[in-house]
C-alpha cells in the first residue's frame, strides 16, 4: 500500500500551483482585439501566443484582397499553422479598405499594429525587439511599404512578402492601363501625371534606403497576377543600397498561397519561410 505520510498536505498544496503554472503557459488564440480605431474605424486583430513564458518573437500577418476585400482571417489561413509549429506568436490583423478607404489609410495601419504590438509586448509575452512583418498580395505590398518607411525606433526586425507590388508604376505601364484595384486603392480616374506621381507615391521601390530590414520575397514564377519581376526588381534595389534581400521562387506557382496549398508541390516555401525568420531572428 502506498503511503503519503506527511507527503500529503505538500501535494494537496503542490497541485493547485502545477495546475496554475500549466494553465498560465498554455498556447493562446484570442480573436477579435482592438489594437486602433482611426476616424471611428475599429480594427481588429487575431492573437495567437506559443506556450512558455517568453519573450517569443512575433509575426504581424496582413491578408491580401487586391486593398479592397478580404480580413484577418481569408488567404492567409496556411502561414498560420507552420508559424505555429515553428514557436512564433502571430497577429493577423484586418486594415481599412478601399474605396472607401484609399491609400495611404491601410498603410497607416499596418504602422498602428506594429505600434501596438510593441507597447502590449509585455502582455502577450513577444519580444519587441524581434517582431516581422509579413503579408501577401495586397498584404505583400502593404508589408514592403512598411518596412522601408519605419525607421529608427520604428523600424522592424524583418519583412516576408508574398507577391507583393513594389514598383506600381512599373506594372501597370506593362499592362498600359490602370488596374481597377490600384484605382480604388489610389483614388485614380484616369492615367495622367497626377496618376504617375501617385502610383510613384505608393511604391516601396520609391522608398528604398540603405538601413532597411531584411526582406524575404517569396513569389511563384507562373504568377499572372503579380509579375515575378516585382519581387526581382524590389530586391534588387535593396541590396544595390546594401540591403540583405531574398527572392525565393515557387517554380511554377500561381497567385496565392491558398492556391499553393492544393499542390503539396508548393510547399517547400513554408520551410523556407521559417528557415529564413528563425535565422533572421535570431536570439
């Protein structure tokens, strides 16, 4: 028979404790957080928090949607899981969207998040000196454009961008019309030289300098949408300022990684993609 002796009132005290200390580390999801509400618009984010104590590095997620659909939770859903796996606490935040809300609204929210982020790091037990930004499509640019504009105690650790435009000018004279997405995004009627000095404006190429994060570009090389040239061309730029810059090709991919995700052949950019993080933020 096994006996406690005077070993039982130490456990009757010991278990509360353990069990307190287990439900403090375990992994969090909590949806639907305010982190800004410019002009009356309140926008909200998804929290996603890995066991531990802390502090862990973070990813700020910024869906795509061509700057005029989409939210926190619709095209980005499978960066989710290998985030996770790999130990990151994650933000996918919703910014406001065009028409209604042109350029440079979504810009500026993407800095709210970073922002907010950074004063409730304590709270949700990141690491501010270790947060990156990541986005695709629409999120791709938005994430780009924000790397290279914060700067100084603003700056980020890192920037992953899928697809994303970064010389908007450059594209759409390729096309020889303006997009009707870059329309609604700029506020654009026609093609004239305020439309240049605009889409010149919303550009990150427009934006690079020689102290900007390190950027990792994944795009697919079938892309129709976005043009494997727009990440090619944005890293170069960088690294000519003497940037650390990474174009990573998804050989044959379309536009979006949820199409990626229906062909295990596409995959690979997951692995890559936190390869890359866990060695650009490093401890």
């Amino acid at each position: 028979m096994l006996r406690f002796s005077g070993m039982f009132p130490l456990l009757v005290l010991l278990v509360p404790a353990l069990l307190l200390t287990a439900a403090s580390a375990r992994a969090q999801l909590v949806r639907d957080i305010e982190f800004a509400r410019p002009g009356g618009v309140s926008l909200t984010l998804d929290a996603y928090v890995p066991l531990g104590k802390g502090p862990h590095p973070a990813v700020i997620v910024v869906h795509g949607g061509g700057f005029e659909a989409g939210d926190k939770q619709t095209y980005v859903k499978p960066l989710f899981e290998p985030l996770m796996r790999a130990g990151f606490a994650w933000f996918s935040i919703n910014y406001r969207l065009a028409p209604q809300h042109p350029f440079p609204a979504a810009t500026g929210d993407v800095a709210a998040a970073v922002a907010w982020l950074r004063q409730h790091a304590g709270q949700y037990r990141v690491d501010a000196r270790r947060i990156a930004l990541m986005g695709e499509s629409a999120g791709g640019h938005l994430v780009s454009y924000a790397g290279a504009r914060m700067r100084g105690q603003q700056r980020v650790a890192a920037v992953v961008s899928f697809y994303g435009l970064h010389d908007l000018e450059a594209r759409e004279r390729s096309r020889g019309e303006l997009s009707r997405n870059l329309r609604q995004f700029l506020a654009l009627t026609e093609w004239n030289d305020e439309a240049t000095r605009k889409l010149r404006e919303a550009s990150p190429i427009s934006y690079v300098h020689g102290a900007m994060p390190p950027y990792l570009m994944i795009h697919g090389t079938a892309d129709t949408a976005v043009p494997f040239d727009q990440s090619v061309r944005m890293c170069d730029a960088m690294k000519a300022a003497g940037n650390r810059c990474e174009v990573y090709p998804v050989q044959d991919g379309g536009h979006g990684v949820e199409n990626w995700e229906k062909d295990h052949t596409f995959h690979h950019y997951k692995a890559k993609m936190v390869e890359w993080l866990n060695a650009t933020l490093k401890n």
